[in-house]
C-alpha cells in the first residue's frame, strides 16, 4: 500500500511538471533540468549545495526573458524585498554618506523620533566606529551590514561632532518604517511635496500631505518624484484617483488583450500643478506624472525619463522563494505606451548641475535652490 502511495505520488508530481511546464515540450525540458541535476549529483566531485544550484538555475531562467523588471528571488531575498515593499528596514535611522576628510559617514539626517534622533545623534556627526569597530574606510554596504548586525539590541557609535570632539552614544537597531513622502510650504503659498516611492503607504500619505498643505495655505502643489523607482499600483491610483475627475486612470492589458481600467470618480483637487521628474522616475513615478498631464492637470520639469509600460505581479512559491514577473502592459489616460513612447519630455528641460548633484543625493539640496524644482515652480504660471 505504501508504495502505491509513492506511485501515486510521483505521477501527481510528473503530472504536474508536464502541465506547468506547458505539454510534450515542457515535459522534456523539466526532465533535461531534472537529468542535469542528477548528473551533479552523483558525479561531481566536489561539494555543493543542492537549493543554490536550484536558485541559480531558476534565477537564470527569468533572466533569460530579457526583461530588466522581472527576477526571481530565494527565500531570504524575499522576506527582504517584502520589508522592502512595506516601507521597513532595519537600522538606527539616519541618512549618511562617506566623509572624504575622516573616511568616516557624515550623518545629514536623522528620521524624527528614531533611534538616532532618540539617541542624541545630530546632523553633521560623523560616525567613526561601531561597537569599537573602526569603520572608517568602509563602504556604505559595509556600515550597514555592522549596523544590522545588532538588531534588536543597542549599538555603540563613536562619533565626531561638528567642534572635533568625540563622543560614544548608545543606538537601538530596530525596525523602522521609512515614510515614502515628505511635504513643505514654499514662499508661504506653494505646496512640496517629494514622494520617494509608491510602496506601502504613499496614496494616504500623499492625500494628507496635501490636505495638510491647503490648511495651510497652498494654493499650487509641487510633486517631486525624481529617483522614485516606482510601486504598488494600488498606492499611485490612490493618490490620483483624489486629485483628477472622473475618468479613467490606469488600463492595463494582460497577454491576451484582455483590459482591466482603473476609474476616478469627480471629486478632485482644482489647482495649479506641476510634477518633477528625471531618468531614474520609473514606473508608478513616471506614470503619475504622465496622467496628470494627460488631465491637462499639472506640467512636468526636470529630465526625460526612460519609458517604462510593463507592470509586474509578485508570485510566492511553496518555500519561501518568489517570483517577480512582468504580466501586464499599460497605457496612461490617454492611452499612450510610455515604452513606445520613449517615456516623457518635459515642458520645461532642467538638468542638475554636477557641483549640486552630492548634495541633492544626500538630501541637503534646498528646494530654493534646486533648479530643476525651481523649473517646476516657474510653470505653474506659465
């Protein structure tokens, strides 16, 4: 009976490869991968880990597509790409780049009421060592790596202040939810707000950033979204769906033609707009700026983006792995394909100088004199 079982068994899951793999054909390759595994085996010399071999193999089959959005991730990978996803990570909440002067990491900011900020650590701390660990030198991966390394326990920083002098400082290593969207008031009348990515959280954000700005005396919003990799669909038709009419949003078709349209029903946000973007805009970032152009509801500044009009669905596998595969295109409002497109020329073309390029990455640009937001400020006249 037992080995009816097993039989049984091995059919369901021959079964099983054949349909998954597509008919005859599919059969035949599931086997040539399967005969290549036993091949390793039991001839290869060496060691080697069985699950890496399967890991390789089916991360070279998404390659293999040629298509830059899909990839295949193993278990751990995914975990991190769901943190990822809902806007967490762990750390102790600063923002830092490599110190030419020390080799040591320049804090620039600290996210209010995290770790660091609890902690007593200040913008312009250079952080010199962790735990004793000289980490001067050290890349940024590098500081990372030791920094999570203490999670859910406290690490010890060494740290030089803006007057020279050294202190150590005690910082939790704990979860941190990053929030995707930052806003402020402009010359008393003009709404920023820079949304980093459309992940978990972005569309309710975004709408209180600007419900908080009308309160207080916006009456024209700026949206940066320049080196916004993008999102959840669900987060950017969100904040769309607040500030355009009624009509449709977002119409993506599967491989068969088949069309599902996203729709914004009449309540919207009347008044002046415009968007900031530049080549690393992806997806939902460039997307957002395109249908809100498509409304005649707001002008773009900045760079030409890419063209990007593939969206992609997240598959979970039975052991922890995923994978991550394009399986719609997309048209904007009016039904342009931003990849045929070649992606969007702005209304008014502004690069960003080299001399100011370090300290918009690091986050010390102020928009006032940032050109390429200016850019975006002066068409909302225009």
């Amino acid at each position: 009976m037992a080995a009816l079982y097993v039989l049984a068994g091995a059919l369901t899951a021959l079964l099983i490869v054949i349909l998954g793999f597509g008919g005859f054909h599919g059969f035949a390759r599931a086997a040539k991968f399967a005969s290549v595994q036993r091949i390793i085996r039991s001839r290869y010399v060496g060691e080697y880990d069985a699950d890496a071999v399967t890991d390789a193999a089916l991360s070279s089959a998404i390659v293999s597509l040629g298509d830059e959005w899909s990839y295949y991730m193993d278990a751990d990978s995914y975990d991190a790409y769901q943190d990822y996803s809902a806007n967490v990570y762990q750390g102790i909440g600063v923002t830092v780049s490599v110190d030419e002067a020390t080799g040591g990491f320049l804090v620039h900011a600290t996210d209010r009421d995290g770790p660091a900020d609890r902690a007593g650590v200040t913008a312009g701390d250079i952080i010199l060592a962790v735990d004793g660990e000289d980490m001067t030198g050290k890349t940024l991966e590098e500081l990372r790596a030791r920094i999570q390394a203490d999670y859910g326990q406290e690490a010890l920083l060494t740290l030089q202040g803006a007057d020279g002098g050294t202190r150590e400082v005690s910082v939790l290593c704990e979860e941190i939810y990053s929030s995707p969207v930052r806003y402020e008031l402009l010359d008393g009348h003009i709404g920023y707000i820079a949304i980093s990515n459309f992940r978990q959280g972005a569309g309710q954000e975004s709408i209180a950033a600007v419900d908080s700005l009308r309160e207080l005396g916006a009456d024209s919003l700026v949206f940066d979204v320049r080196n916004d990799p993008g999102g959840q669909v669900t987060e950017m038709v969100e904040i769309l769906d607040y500030l355009l009419p009624e009509g449709d949003l977002f119409i993506r078709a599967d491989k068969k033609g088949h069309e599902v349209v996203e729709t914004s029903d009449e309540d919207c946000v009347e008044m002046p707009m415009a968007v900031v973007v530049n080549a690393e805009s992806y997806s939902a970032a460039e997307f957002f700026a395109a249908a809100l152009r498509d409304y005649d509801w707001a002008k773009i500044a900045g760079e030409p983006t890419t063209g990007k009009a593939r969206s992609q669905v997240t598959y979970s596998l039975w052991d922890g792995s995923a994978v991550h595969l394009s399986t719609y295109s997309y048209l904007t409002p009016s039904r342009t394909d931003l990849y045929e497109a070649g992606g969007l020329v702005p209304d008014a073309e502004a690069a960003m100088p080299e001399e100011l390029l370090l300290q918009y990455q690091t986050g010390w640009l102020e928009p006032e004199d940032d050109p390429q937001v200016q850019a975006a400020i002066a068409l909302l006249d225009a």
